[in-house]
C-alpha cells in the first residue's frame, strides 16, 4: 500500500467511494442467488420526531429461515456526530453499507473541513442503495431510514429509502423492516407533535414490542436475559445511546401496564 | 554541436534544498508540542478556511507549512491513505509511523527526480493511551524524518523560535500553559496574538475515538487570557 497521490484529472476528490474505485477495490456480486430463503431478513425499526431531535429504536433479532441466528444483533447506528442509520433486510451487505456508509461521511468531513449538510449524508445514502440494486434484485436487498439532527434549523429530519435508492422524507415518523407495518401503527395512534423524548422513548418501546408480538423476525426486550431494543436520541448534543437500565425501568412499567389492562379485560 | 552543462551533484543538491528552503522560510511558522492530555497543534494563521493543522484519523493529526497546495495535497493523501488502510484491515491497525515514512519517501521522490522540490516542512503527531505514547514526526522537504516526544517548530524563524520554546519547556504541563508557551514563543517578546490570527487544534486523549478538535472564538480567548 502506497500513498494515494493522484494527478489532477484522476483525483477522486472528497468521496470515499470514488477513492475505493480508483484504487481497484471491488465488492461486486457475481453469483446469481438462487435460493432466497436461506438469506438473513426481517427485523424492526422505528425512528420518532420529538420535539429536541429524533429517536432512533431497532429490536435485537436476527433470523436465518424459520432459525434465530442472533439475539443481541446490532441494527442502529451513529452514522457521524449529528446522524443515525438503522437497518433492514440481508445482513451481511447491510453492515457492509453501514461500515461504508460511516467512513463516507467522515471521509468527507476529513478532507473538506467541514460535514456535509444533512439532505447531503441521505443522498449518499440513497446513491449507495442505487449501487446495491443489482444484488438486491438477487435477493440481497437492504432498506436502510436515516435521521439526523439538523444544526441550521435546529429539529430533526427523517428519511425512508426504497430498494433502488428513492429517498423519501417524513415528518413524524418512519419504519422499516418486516414488523414495521404493526410498528407504524402503534407510533401513528400515540404520536403528536409535542412530544418530548420520554414520551418518544416509551411510544418506540410499545411500537417494537407490538411488532415482536405480530413479526416472527422481531425480537421482543427479554427481560431474563436483559436484552432490550438499541434506542439512540440525536439531538443538539449529538447521537447518544439510552442506557439498558433505563430501558429496563421503562419496560418493566409498559409491561406492568400492559398486564393491568388485560386483567380489567377479564 | 552544444554539450549538455555539467552541474555536480553537490551544487545540484545545494540549489534545490537552498530553493526549498527559501519558499519554506517565507511562510509563518507552526508549532506541535506534548501537554498532558496529548498533543497541541498551534499556527500563526489569519485565514479561517486555509488551515495548516488537519485530522487525519482517529489518534493522528496533520501540520504543514510552506506552499499550501503542495502541504493540503499531502494532507488528503495520507486521509486517504489511512481511510483505506482502517478499511481492509482495522482501525487499530493505522499508525502514524507508517505515514510519516510514506510522506517521507514521497518527498525525498520529489527532491531528487523532480523538476523542483516540493517547498513543504510537515508534523505528523499521534497520541497514546498515555502520555509517554505521544509521538510526533518532523519531516523535512528532502524526506528527512524526526521523531520526538517533546516540541517541533516548523517555518519560517524557526530556530528563533525553537530557542524560546526551549528556554522554558516542560513535559506534561496543562493546556492552558502550552498555550501561552507556544504563543509567545510565536509572536516574540515585542506583541501578542489574538485569538483570530491563530490557528489552534488538538489531539486530546478526552475526546473519545475520534482525538482531533479545533479550539476557536471564545474557548480560545479564555484560554489565552
């Protein structure tokens, strides 16, 4: 491995993708899949507007099949500072396009001085989703949401991503993975516009543990082992994880409550 | 019939470090030194948008001075060049040794094939787990390399400079005394710099994986007071 000094014309400038190109690293996929049930997929993620930033929550799971592959499986992530990435679909190039993704925007930031905006960091996003088509179309699909906390504006955004890169920003909410239709409506019916990150922690911990309870290949917290869904606020302080404990504490009370309200069913 | 000139290659030699060095002694001069919690980086710098202190990666710093294209390029190489290394192999393997050799041997390239040498004089700094583990690296516009634990001035004056450093440097002090020991070493005993003709930035081992922040506006008047 050499220094990378390039002439001008054959610069590859601030992206990190361009660079890999230029320095012959390839990662195509060339096999054609025939079998698509052996493939890692499903899981849940939600990512909540509050009224400092955006809540980011993804349950734990990861399955082969009918098998449970991962129990403590990692599916949100610190894009940079001010931005999170959570992931669906096959595993293995979904942390790939995580990994990448990440080194993108650092890269960026690096040789530029300074970060790119925020509606800049979601069309790399949706630019690398392009790039995966091929292997998506072969099975290999990744839906990653993207949320970030914009400093100009001071709130958060949200955006969905469809399988050939289409980019699509929400106000409120977004979801995806294969429990994310019974996730969506739990946000929907408690969602409102003032609420503040307490609120958007317990709305996104009832909103995985409905989908868990619909969606074979969504965990639910387990409580035994002490396993709870990965939530990370981005706010004016940047991306922070919440701490297990106060997950467990919340989740010991929705479950309490939930409890109760079968009982008085009864 | 004309017979190519006959130059030896001591004068050769001679001319292009004497070319070099003058365009490296036009510029103002940069100073990286140890404090106790890693390392400072400290230019004499009015411009805001052209820095001479740069992150590289998550422990290494950047610090050029002379010709600015010719230093910023070399930046974005070795960006570049540790990007792709923390890539195929891991984040733990990137180390600033190995850059400093590369740069190294890109310019002793230059300053023996090229038309002209390239009128750059770089630091590359990276901080430890502790504070014994601080290197920096001294590369010279002929491909030298130094490596030291304590100070290293680059630029123009940078004997004067390196003297005044030197009359009153100590290992581990704290942040605040680094300051105002490399910027009075910078500025001389006849003025004083204000914050914004100051380029300050550090490697500190607080501020989580990635070391490299810049000290700007108010925070740097405070610590220069």
């Amino acid at each position: 491995m050499t220094l990378p000094i390039f002439s001008p014309p054959e610069d590859p400038g601030p992206s990190f993708f361009n660079l890999l190109q230029k320095v012959g690293f390839h990662n195509k996929i060339s096999e054609k899949i025939e079998n698509n049930n052996s493939i890692t997929h499903g899981t849940t993620i939600v990512a909540i507007r509050y009224s400092d930033g955006v809540l980011m929550a993804g349950d734990r799971r990861a399955t082969s099949g009918h098998l449970i592959s991962h129990k403590t499986m990692e599916k949100v992530f610190p894009a940079d500072a001010f931005s999170g990435v959570g992931i669906s679909g096959a595993a293995g190039p979904a942390m790939e396009m995580v990994k990448l993704f990440q080194l993108q925007l650092e890269h960026y930031e690096k040789v530029e001085g300074s970060p790119l905006s925020l509606e800049g960091k979601a069309n790399q996003l949706s630019l690398m989703l392009k790039g995966n088509f091929p292997a998506a179309m072969q099975g290999l699909g990744v839906i990653p949401i993207f949320a970030g906390y914009e400093e100009k504006t001071e709130q958060g955004r949200l955006f969905q991503f469809d399988i050939t890169g289409g980019r699509y920003e929400e106000k409120d909410f977004v979801s995806t993975g294969s429990g994310s239709l019974h996730a969506s409506t739990v946000v929907k019916l408690r969602h409102s516009s003032s609420v503040g990150l307490s609120g958007a922690i317990d709305i996104a911990l009832e909103a995985l543990l409905e989908a868990s309870e619909e969606d074979s290949a969504t965990g639910g917290p387990d409580l035994l082992r002490g396993i709870f869904p990965v939530v990370a606020k981005i706010d004016s302080n940047g991306f922070e994880r919440i701490s297990d404990e106060e997950l467990e504490s919340r989740t010991e009370i929705m479950v309490q409550n939930i409890s109760e309200r079968g009982n008085s069913q009864t | 019939m004309t017979m190519p000139m006959y130059v030896s290659p001591e004068q050769l030699m001679k001319d292009r470090a004497d070319y070099a060095r003058k365009g490296i002694s036009r510029g103002r001069a940069a100073v990286a030194c140890t404090y106790s919690e890693g390392v400072l980086l400290c230019a004499e710098n009015p411009s805001k948008t052209l820095r001479k202190a740069g992150e590289i990666y998550d422990k290494i710093g950047f610090m050029g001075v002379g010709k600015y294209s010719e230093f910023d390029q070399l930046r974005i190489a070795g960006i570049r060049h540790a990007d792709l290394k923390g890539y195929s192999f891991s984040r733990d393997d990137v180390d600033a040794r190995w850059l400093a050799n590369q740069y190294a041997q890109i310019l002793g390239q230059y300053f023996t094939h090229e038309m002209k040498p390239l009128e750059v004089e770089m630091i590359v700094a990276e901080i430890g787990d502790y504070a014994e583990d601080d290197q920096l690296f001294h590369l010279l516009y002929d491909g030298t390399v130094m490596d030291t634990s304590s100070f290293v001035v680059i630029g123009g004056e940078a004997e004067l400079i390196r003297d005044r450093i030197q009359e009153n440097w100590k290992a581990g002090t704290s942040l605040k005394e680094s300051i105002k020991l490399t910027t009075e070493a910078l500025s001389g005993p006849d003025k004083s710099f204000s914050s914004n003709e100051l380029e300050v930035a550090l490697l500190s081992r607080g501020n989580g994986r990635r070391a490299f922040t810049r000290i700007e506006g108010d925070e740097l008047n405070e610590l220069l007071a």
